[in-house]
C-alpha cells in the first residue's frame, strides 16, 4: 500500500537542535527508534541482523549525563545510527548478511568507521540486512528475509544497503552507514526516497569490511538531506563534523551524460528528471548534453565480471570450498565467474579503467560535475525477481548508471525527486575523484532548488 508522506522525519540537525533545547533526550530517541524496529507490523525484524537494545540504552544514557554537563562530543552525539552487517564490531561475527560466516571468529576490533562513530557520541543502534556479500543493487536475501520498500511494501528496496534504507525510511534510525561498489548506497537511497552519498573511494577507510571488489568498493551514508550525509560523511573520514555551505545552482555547470545513461528510462523517471532539469535551469544552472562515448566501453570492460567477480572470488575461495551449500545461489553463481578470469585480463581491465578516468577528466572540462537519473527504473515488485533471468536482467539496469560512478573513482549523491505521492526516483549529482566536498555543496543547492518542485503533488 502506497503512503503519501511514507519518508519524512527529522533530519539530524533537528535532532541535535531538539536535544541541546532539552525538547528530547538521546534515551528517547533510541526508545522510539527500538520500538519501529520491534514493532510487528513494520519491517524492522527484515531490515535488521542484530539490534544493539541495551547496549543503544546505555550508551544513550551516557550521552545524556555528558551533555548534561556540556560535553557534546559532535552534532551525532546521542543519535541513533545503524550500520551495515559487513562492518566488523568487536566482540562478535562479521556476517555480511549471509549464514555461511554465522560461526565466524568474533572481530578483534571495531571497523574504523564504527569507532569513528562512537568517538562523535553516535548511539549504535544495530547492524542492518543487506544483499548477501553485497553482490546485487536488488537488497532480496533468502536468508534473514527481504524488507519491503517504505513506499510500498511489496517493491525492492534496492541493495545492496537495502536495510540501511529502510531503518532511515522507517525511524528506525535517523541515518545509516552502508557502501558502495556499484551503487549499493545510491540504489537504494534513491528507490526509498532518500539521501545517499558514495565518496571517493579513498575518503573513507575500508578496515575491518567484509569486501567486494578491492578496487570498487566504498563506505557512505544514508539519510534524509543531503546536510546530513555530508556530516556523517565528515565523521566516517575523521575530518570535523562541519557541513559545506551550499552552492547557487545559478554559478553551476552540469553536464548531461548521453551514452547509455538516459537509454530506456522508465517514463516516470525520465518525467522526474526533465522536470528536475527545468527546474535547475530555471535557477539558472546551465544545463547542456555531452557525448561521453567513453562510457561505451564499460559493457566490454565487465563482460566476465569485472573487477567484482574476480576480486570477490579472491576473498571467497576459501570459504565457497567449505560452505558452498550455504550461499544464495544467485550470489555464488556470480562469484564463482572469477574463477575463469586470468591474470592477463585482471590486468588489462585495469589499464582500461585507468584510460577511461583519463578520458572522462578531459571531457568534464567546462563543468562542475554530471547530472543524471540515479536508477533508470522505480523499484520493481518483489515478484518480478521470482526467475533468473530476470533477475540478472533487472539488476544489470538497476546497476546501469551508478556503478560508472564506482569505475571512474568519483563521488556522487543522490536526491529525491518525485513528487508527494509518486514512487521515488533520485537524481544523482557525479563529480570526479576528490571532488567530494564540491559535489556535497553543489547538492545542497539543487536539493533546495528543487524542494518547491517535489512538494508540488
């Protein structure tokens, strides 16, 4: 069933402003939080792997004596955050959301991402479900089951952060920490109508992570603005918690990729996005097409796996000779492909890789960053995944156009841009590597741009 309204929720900042006005306590944001999440008609026991309830209420209860006496460690100090289930937390497995590391050895230590967040007084709320391994933009896992998408329960929520999405969607925590390989942050922030930033790929320390691709992957947050998602992003890479001023979009230039990016959008989405580009021009950014044949070669550079397939079944191997049995079929299909790869095609996908960055950088000259549907599709019904074929088929598009993102080592957000009441569509905001911090204030402009067109139903 459709829920007019189904994401709208305090941002962070409101919760910083209503706990350092004493209008709320840390102790009652995770209270409220723990009950979405236990609540037996929402999706809470499907978007979770593990929920931290005491240990949140503790921690929360310190924070509360600390800013009583005026110690308040960052703007994240007793919010609750959930965490992907592939960010190692000490003391216990590290599961990535499958049952084959059920018996794993507990971690020795906190990822740095998860100490990251405790030293800025963030209330670790649980470790969210995802795709099993991250290997699919889809978020389906037969294992710990599939939460439903908050605007409508019998759609995917996209993966592979798929319960990183929901906890924010549903309350269950006020943002998220997921990553990134070929789109699993941006995927499903954008079938949920959410916030979600993947940064450069070097911005974020990838320790104590269950790996995909060595090359790809990266860590970044879910939320509900793009302010939030800066701040937790500043957190995650050890910079102070300061959110960049926003950018005129009358001073931007953005540039519309043309190969394969716009091919086949569901008409929804390509309304969506010739609404948002009109409305961005009409703040005065200016807007104008661009080849980028380069991207062309993506198709060829991953027809055997890519960088994924053989970089994941490096990591598996060991593990898929002892509890094969034990992987989503799809999932292990999939990392078994880089068993064939050679040395001498590893080697020259990177070379490749290196010469479309080159060439994507010359192209961009002239512009500030590209923009582009995030997903060419709205979230698909569950059922629509019941075949293999299909499922291959629609992963591969809900994969199309942010995963050259993750191959050009770039950053990006996504936006929100339905309108109340439609299914969500992101409009993602891409700019070259190191580019973070622009690309964070740009999007803060063209989310305020955009605000009047997205409340229009």
């Amino acid at each position: 069933m459709t829920r007019i309204g189904f994401c709208e929720g305090p941002t962070l900042e409101a919760l910083a402003s209503d706990l350092a006005a004493g209008r709320t306590t840390s102790r009652q944001l995770v209270e409220e939080a723990l009950a979405r999440i236990a609540d037996s008609t929402g999706e809470g026991g499907r978007s979770f792997t593990r929920v931290y309830a005491e240990a949140a209420r503790a921690v929360a209860e310190a924070q509360d004596r600390l800013r009583a006496v005026g110690i308040v460690a960052s703007p994240l100090a007793g919010i609750p955050i959930s965490i992907k289930d592939l960010f190692d937390v000490a003391g216990e497995p590290t599961t990535a959301g499958s049952i084959a590391l059920r018996d794993a050895p507990p971690a020795a230590a906190d990822a740095p991402v998860v100490a990251r967040l405790r030293a800025a007084g963030a209330v670790i709320i649980g470790k969210t479900n995802m795709t099993e391994f991250a290997y699919s933009g889809v978020g389906i896992n037969p294992h710990y089951g599939t939460p439903g998408n908050p605007f409508d329960r019998a759609r995917v929520p996209g993966g592979s952060s798929s319960g990183a999405a929901v906890s924010v969607a549903d309350g269950c925590a006020a943002a998220a920490i997921g990553s990134d390989t070929g789109g699993s942050v941006r995927i499903p922030a954008a079938l949920c109508g959410l916030v979600g930033f993947k940064p450069t790929q070097a911005r974020v320390p990838r320790e104590g992570t269950v790996p995909l691709s060595t090359t790809l992957d990266s860590i970044g947050p879910l939320a509900r603005s793009v302010a939030d998602c800066a701040l937790v992003d500043a957190v995650l890479a050890g910079e102070p918690p300061v959110v960049p001023e926003a950018m005129a979009p009358a001073v931007l230039r953005l540039a519309v990729p043309q190969t394969h990016m716009l091919d086949g959008l569901e008409p929804q989405v390509a309304d969506a996005f010739a609404r948002a580009c009109s409305a961005l021009s009409a703040a005065g950014a200016r807007i104008a097409e661009l080849p980028l044949r380069e991207l062309g070669e993506l198709p060829s550079l991953n027809r055997e796996g890519g960088f994924a397939a053989v970089e994941a079944y490096r990591w598996h191997a060991p593990l898929l000779a002892r509890r094969r049995s034990d992987y989503d079929p799809r999932v292990g299909d999939r990392i078994l492909r880089g068993r064939a790869v050679t040395a001498a095609h590893y080697l020259e996908i990177q070379e490749r890789r290196a010469q479309l960055i080159a060439a994507v950088a010359r192209a961009m000259r002239g512009f500030d960053a590209m923009v582009l549907p995030t997903v060419p599709i709205t979230a698909p019904p569950i059922a629509a995944f019941g075949e293999d074929s299909e499922y291959a088929r629609l992963n591969l598009l809900l994969l199309r156009n942010t995963t050259v993102i993750n191959q050009l080592d770039g950053c990006a957000v996504t936006i929100p841009i339905e309108r109340r009441g439609e299914a969500p569509v992101g409009l993602m905001l891409a700019g070259l590597g190191g580019s973070d911090k622009a690309i964070l204030a740009m999007a803060r402009g063209v989310e305020g741009a955009l605000r009047g067109m997205r409340a229009r139903g």
